[in-house]
C-alpha cells in the first residue's frame, strides 16, 4: 500500500457536546515515562487515582470506584449488565438520546423495561418515575440520565434519589456530562450507580469511564446467579483495581490513567465547587447571549445544565451549514442534533477548560460571523 | 482530601510482557491537535487508520478490520460474543494463560468447549485439535493463541488454516503478541477473527485492540438470532468506523487513534517483513545468550516465539527478588510467570523498539550483574 502521510491535524476550539480540549497539564502528563501496569510504583498511582475518582463523585470509602478502560457507553452497560438479570425490571427516564440507549442496552440483558418518556428537552418528572416504581413492585433498577447530553436538560437527581432511599430498588445515573462540572454528590443523594466518561467536564482524551458502585450494588452484584462479560464483571475489575496483590485481568492503558490522575488533581486543586461554579457562570452567560439574539434554547430554563446549551437553529436556517462554516472559517467544532429523530439544534459545550466567558465570546463572535451572511430560506432569521 | 503530589514516574526500560516502550513519533502524534471525533477530518483520518490495520494483518479488502477501544482480552471477548451463541460447540488449544482465557471466555457466552491440551511452553498439535473436530462435527469456532504470551510458544497457525480450509468452521486467533512482530498472514492463513493489542509489537501504549473479521466470520454475525452486548456489536461497530455518513456509537480515544496511526506507519515504512526479522534477530540473540549462561527456555525451541522469551528460573535463585532488583537497580523491567498455575520463569519482551542487540544486551547485563550477587538457596545455580 502507499504510505500515508504523517498526521497534520487543524487546530480546533472544541465546543460540542465532547470531546473538549485536553487541559495542557494533562497532556504533559500523558509524556512522562511509562511504567508497566504490573509495576508496584503503578499501583500506588492507582490507588491515588481512585482517591481520587472519588472524591470527584462525592463518594465515601464504603463505595467502589473505578476508572474503567471504557466509553461512556461501556460505562453504561458495565452497570447494566452487572445490575440487571434476564427477566428482572428496569425503570428508564428517557427524555434524549442517551436515555432510550440505556432502555436499549437493558433490554439486551434479558431485562424487561418501563421506558418513562417526556420530551425532548424536558426532564422525567420524579413522580411519574415514583408512579412507574408503584405499578412495579419487582422493579429492581431505576435508572435516569442527570445530564442529558442530547438535549442539555439535567434531572433532579437529589430529590429523586431522597425519594426513592427508603425503596427496594437501586438507583442508576448517566453522569457523563456532570462529573467535574455540575453538582453531583454520589453519597448524598443515595446513587447505587454512576457512570461518567473524561472527555467532557474533566478536560482529559475520551478513553476512559470513571465509574461509582454503592455498596447495597455490589452485594446485589455478589449475589446474581448469571454471568457477566468478562470484560465488565465488576467483581473482576474490583480485584484487579483495588486488591493487593494484583489479579491479573487485562492491561490497563497507561497514558489515559495519567492522563485521568492530572485531571482530577486539577479538579481538586481548582476545587469541585469551584469548578462547577466556573461551569455554571459560563454556561449562564452563553445561554443570556443566545436568548439575546432572540434565539431559543431547547432544555426547560429551570432544569438547563451548564456545560451542555442546545439552542434552537432558527427557522430558514441551515443548521448542519453554520456547523460546517464554523468548522472550517473559525476552527470551532459545535455539535447538532444527535440520532435520527433530533430536532434541528446546535449543540454547544464549554466545558473543561473552556467553560469560560472568554470561549463563549470566541464561539458567540464567531456565531455572529456566520449567521451575519448565512442566507435565510425562508421569512424568519 | 489531601492533594496527592503531580506524577512522577521513573524512568523504565520496559522489556516484560507488555507494555513496551512508546516508540517516541508515537508520543510526538499523542500531542497534536486533537480533533473531534465526528470532525469530518476525522473521519478521512479513521479510514487511512483502518487501511493501515488492514496492512498488518495482510488483510484483504474483504475483511473487516477495526481498531477497537479495547483490551487485548476486550478484542478476544469481542470475537467470542459475536462468532459464538448459546449451545454453539467451541474447540479450544490450550497450552498456557492465554488458550485458558478463551475457554474460560468462550464458556460466559452459554458455547460448549472443548479445550484441547498440551503442557506449558509447548504448542498443541494441529492433528490434536483436527481430531477433536472430528469428533465434533457441529463445532463452529476453533481457536488457537498465535503467540501465547505466558510462555513464549508459537502455534503453527499457517498449517491449521490450510488445514481447516475446507471445513465448515471458523478459525479465531490471539495475535496480541504477534501483530506487527511476528510472521502473521490473515488471509493467506484463513484466520476468520483476529485480535491484537497497541502496547507489544506495535510500540504504542496501551489502550487498543486492532481486529481482523472475515467476510464468512460476518456472515455468521449477520445471522445470529441472540443479542450481542452493544459496545462489543461488530455490526453496530462496523457502522460507526467504516460506514458513512457516520453512525453514532461512542466518543472514540482520540489520541490513542493518533498513537496506533503512527505507529502503524512507522511499521508500514520500516517495511513488514523487516520488522519480522529484527524481532527475530533480537530475540534470536537473546535466547541464544540465555542458553550459553546454562539456564533453559520454557517453550519448544521449534516453536519460540521471537519477542517474547520465558527463562526457566534456575533452581535456588529467587526469582521474583530478581524482578524487584532490576527494577530498583537497573530501571529494567521483565515479567514473572502469569497466574496461580505458573512455573518459576521470568518473561522477557523485545518488542517494538526494543527488539533490537543493543536492548538485549542491556537486560543480559544487568541479569549478569544481580545473579552475580544474589544467594543461590540450593546447590544449582
């Protein structure tokens, strides 16, 4: 074959939905010397790393968490398939995209789900889920998306974690869009599983889905009675991650665990709160501006997270063309309507180190350009 | 909590199983600009990535081949859940670590198996493993370990291809030592499913399982009637690297995909089959080295893998304190016997960049230097 040419990527300002751009520290971390994942100088580093992992959950020392070689979605089904049993019920919120796809993967363990639909851009109130978890007393899992990346809506996870507390039923969130960037206490508001990614609020390369296990998880883990890919089985993980000696499982991937170590010490150094302070004022002052310009956000106002803003592509609008202009005029990835049934929207992230006034300039700026010279097809602009 | 000090590993001369030194274009390629990984750009990138994959497997354009977030054993379990469904008959050769995973894996998925055995260090006779398909005339799936990582032995994989042409039977391969290092022709073998990993032969870090799929192993995915566990779907995955436009599946490692791009081109401009033969010369001369000191190799001299050379610990020395030493004082790391059932040897590894006299010379040195010292227990030294 021909040899291809080195890689020259372009410089890109990455404001989608994620990957964000890697905070340098992180990057540097990601050139120091590697060790061998067998190395007793590494598992010390994975033991901070859990630490650290988490604190970023707000989790205590009776919770397991591990920073897993996976995809947000493998984070997703790790939980699914060691939760879940053929023939148990699951409850999903779905109000987006990642909603349906946790019904989806559900139903591929065996499972029988209750799918619990608002619209897009709304969340699932808790009491239709309360309702749902009343017409099914067997339901063993309920499961809800915190920070709904397809549409920017956040569920109120605290007050449906208070409600459900006192219920046989483990509770299951989709954090890829919070952690690191919205307030989230693992612990406090009694979540049995969450899962997040590190490419988005965290700042690091997409590689890796730092994930949360309660303890009353794990002992319905330890008590399920069928297998579970041996790639996911949280049994496996937890003695390959946490015990000492080592069990051999696989080889973890070096670089992203420095990478993910750098990032959290950064979150921590910053401070949670803080981090997630400096989110909120730069996903506000976005979505002022874009409501300035008379334009539409997708998510109800009350429950709009910060690092996610869908706005509406106003009517005559091209969409999918002020992305691309964006992209190759100005160097800057926003993202649009995720699956096939997505309305037509611009999806906008700040996030990591750009959750900042000064990147919500540098992409409204840009914005601007564009839809100063975009022609409108029909009457509205 | 405490902020744990930034990362500060020490430097390692990375000659055990794996991971082995990033080979240093591989790092530069882990910091350039990092695109998203729906950028368009992307996308030309990926396809230039899977032809290049499909250039180490000597691939045809038939195959499907995907570069996989995934460990070694992700990629094994990747072609077991898809080529295997409950009741399917599974023959397994089993002579080490490796071949037992597969069983073991093979099993999660509901298949019967029938592990065919030999002792450690040895391979299993291709007559061996047709006999057991004779005598299971609806085994669907034969897998061997090309490079059996736990022992340093090779399967003779050219032979059992020709010898299962013509049988109604898919033939799957561990190649995770091998790949890029090793003799490996996936066409010209009949390999049906081939995995390997990024941090061996490759010299790219850990993080990624490149897969080889024939168009008769797809065949028989397409017409499964049980479900796959999404994030391992070969069809779903197929439509989110190769297909286009693009079908969302999951945020892909980003960097990772740049360091097995330049790595893989590396190889490409080293030329294949040069690559082979350094790997062989270097480990070539290791062995020989080893064997002139008076100590033995575990695996059939016929059959020694070149990158990876398991020594028989010589009765009387500690083995394991001799690890720790050239870690401490050497900054060198080799590898110890893999599982409960494992005999007393140290695994060495000359892959990627260290396949090379100057490498071998460094870690016979430093051998020299702490056997030289170290208290024999018993009277054999």
């Amino acid at each position: 074959m021909s040899i291809p040419a080195p890689l020259d990527p372009s410089e890109r300002l990455l404001c989608g939905p994620g990957p964000t751009n890697v905070t340098p520290a992180v990057l540097e971390a990601m050139q120091l010397p590697m060790l061998g994942h067998l190395d007793p100088d590494f598992h010390d580093l994975i033991l901070d790393l859990v630490a650290l992992a988490r604190h970023a959950y707000r989790a205590s020392e009776a919770a397991l968490v591990l920073p897993l070689q996976a995809t947000g979605t493998s984070g997703m089904e790790t939980g699914l398939v060691n939760l879940l049993e053929p023939g148990d019920v699951a409850i999903v919120g779905v109000s987006g995209f990642f909603g349906k796809r946790i019904a989806e993967i559900a139903r591929l363990t065996g499972a029988e789900v209750v799918e619990v639909e608002a619209q897009l851009g709304e969340h699932v109130p808790n009491e239709r889920l309360l309702e749902a978890l009343d017409a099914n007393p067997r339901a063993r899992l309920l499961a809800v998306v915190h920070a709904e990346t397809s549409t920017g809506a956040r569920h109120p996870l605290a007050e449906l974690g208070a409600a459900v507390r006192d219920r046989d039923v483990l509770l299951m969130a989709d954090c890829v869009t919070s952690l690191g960037g919205v307030e989230l206490e693992f612990d406090g508001w009694d979540v049995d599983f969450a899962y997040s990614c590190t490419q988005k609020c965290l700042g690091a390369p997409p590689g890796m889905s730092p994930v949360a296990v309660s303890e009353r998880a794990m002992e319905r883990v330890r008590s399920r009675t069928t297998p579970v890919p041996f790639s996911f089985d949280l049994l496996r993980l937890e003695d390959y991650w946490i015990k000492r000696p080592i069990v051999y499982h696989h080889t973890c991937p070096i670089l992203h665990i420095y990478a993910l170590h750098a990032a959290l010490r950064g979150a921590l150094v910053e401070g949670l709160e803080e981090r997630w302070a400096r989110h909120a004022e730069a996903g506000a002052y976005l979505q002022n501006a874009i409501r300035a310009r008379g334009m539409e956000l997708l998510a109800e106002p009350d429950y709009q997270l910060a690092p996610l803003t869908a706005v509406c592509v106003p009517e005559g609008v091209d969409g999918k063309t002020v992305q691309t202009r964006l992209l190759r005029e100005h160097g800057i990835e926003i993202g649009g309507g995720l699956g096939p049934g997505a309305p037509p929207i611009w999806r906008i992230g700040l996030m990591g180190d750009n959750a900042s006034i000064v990147t919500a300039d540098r992409v409204l700026a840009a914005l601007d350009a564009v839809l100063a010279d975009e022609p409108v097809l029909s009457g509205v602009g």
